[in-house]
C-alpha cells in the first residue's frame, strides 16, 4: 500500500482532491475513476507523496507518465 494525493478538475477549477493509502496503481486509477463518475471531461491527476505525478487521465484515457 502507498500514499497518493488525487486532485480532480475541469480546466483550472479543482472539483476535489483527496488522499489516502490505495493498493496499487490499478486501485488508485479505479478510485479516482469512480470518484470523477466516469465523467471524461474531468481530468484526474494522481501525486505520490512527494508531489510528483505519477498518474493522469485526460478525455477519458489515462496517460503515460
């Protein structure tokens, strides 16, 4: 298990952030899904708990970091 930081938005308006230790990278990218809804126009970004992105989910799809 490790600590990551989740930040959900739509252009420069943050939705929501929120943080916890998550199983995985698989878990954290079904959480922060869940989270936005499903909804692809929210971009999800996921931080570890350094601050550096380790994760990104834009239009819908996730991104290699």
């Amino acid at each position: 298990m490790a600590f990551y930081n989740v930040k959900l938005s739509i252009g420069d308006v943050v939705l929501s952030e929120y943080s916890g230790y998550m199983k995985g990278m698989k878990g954290v990218k079904t959480s922060a899904s869940n989270a936005a809804q499903n909804n692809d126009s929210i971009l999800i970004q996921v931080f570890d708990v350094a601050g550096i992105l380790v994760a990104k989910k834009v239009n819908g799809s996730w991104v290699d970091i």
